[in-house]
C-alpha cells in the first residue's frame, strides 16, 4: 500500500501522461484502463483519486497460480491495453511499469514482454524485496543444459543454477529490487531518465 501510494505521488510529481492500473493476485483486475485516464492530467487526478483507488487494491489473493498465472497475465494485459489505446502502434514509447513483491514464471512472461518491446514500449519490473530473510536476490533458478564432451562426443545434462534475475535470465530489459518504499521515487525517475535516453 506504501509503495502504490509513493508510486502515484512520485507519477505526479515527475507529470506523465496517462496512466492505466492494474492489480494482480489471484486474477487480475483493470482498476484504471488506459481509455479512462485523460492525457497530460492522469497523474495529477491519480494522486487526487488515491484514496478510492486503494480501496480496490487487496494485498491477500497469494495462491499458487500467481506465480504461473496471474503476473504472466497482467503482462498480457498490458500489451492489450496499449493495442487498444494505440490501435496502429504509432505512438510506442509508454513505460509498462509492472511491480510485485515475488518469483514470477519467466518463461511464461517472455512472449509478452517481447511483444511491449516490439511495439517500441518499455516493459519494467520493480521487485518490492521487503523480507530480506527471503530476499529474491538470494533465489536461484535451476535448469538443466546439455553438453556435449569435448573428447567422447557424448552428450550430458547439467545443472545449472543461476539467480532468479541474472542478467542472461529475466525476461525484463530493465529491473529493479528496492528493499524499502521510500526508494521508490528515486528508482522511478532513474527508470524514466533511461526510458528518455532510448
């Protein structure tokens, strides 16, 4: 709830454009669709609008399809919100700005975050790592890799072990892990700096 309420203010604050809003756990739901925000004021009536808007939010709908289901599908959403506000894809540039506070399936969000970057959008994930007893960055992904032996020929599989979000791995060009809320604001005009340089 910090982090949705620093998010909106820092919004304001740095003057976007129009803003659509998503939540997701269990399933996801369009709090504020792209065609509802008016352009050069969303930020503004955003932040005015607050109050309603976290009442919308519920921060209990963890299950296991969130992991496999859920995220992979706000992802989805927002290549369809930004087809739908842009039938012809003439204006690209727009931030998917996507924040979550866990593991997400990877291979599941691929297509779709390859799909923002085609349309010339910039898809970033901020992870919100507030349990540094499990932070994220001590996850590591496991996957299997063939090799062929240089000397016999033969092929092998080997186990691979990686950080959830190395480099090679996550399927976001752009991310950040931010332990605290009040590093939000900062993260968020860093991230808009670099959307600006490309």
């Amino acid at each position: 709830l910090i982090c949705v309420s620093a998010l909106a203010r820092s919004l304001a604050t740095l003057e976007v454009g129009k803003i659509g809003l998503m939540s997701f756990g269990t399933r996801v739901r369009e709090i504020q669709s792209l065609d509802d925000a008016v352009a050069g004021s969303s930020s503004t009536a955003l932040s005015a609008s607050l109050p309603s808007l976290m009442d919308q939010f519920r921060f209990n709908e963890e299950s296991s399809s969130s992991f496999s289901d859920a995220f992979p599908s706000v992802v989805e959403k927002c290549v369809a919100a930004f087809e739908s506000d842009d039938p012809g894809n003439t204006n690209g540039g727009s931030l998917a700005l996507i924040i979550t506070d866990g593991r997400f399936d990877k291979d599941k969000c691929r297509p779709y975050v390859q799909k923002l970057i085609s349309m010339g959008h910039y898809p970033v994930l901020i992870v919100m790592d507030a349990n540094k007893d499990e932070s994220i960055l001590s996850v590591t992904s496991v996957s299997f890799e063939e090799e062929v032996d240089g000397a016999s020929g033969a092929k092998r599989r080997k186990i691979v072990r990686r950080p959830f979000l190395s480099q090679q791995d996550c399927p976001f060009p752009f991310y950040a892990v931010i332990q605290e809320p009040t590093q939000l604001p900062s993260t968020l005009s860093d991230i808009l700096q670099i959307g600006r340089a490309h």
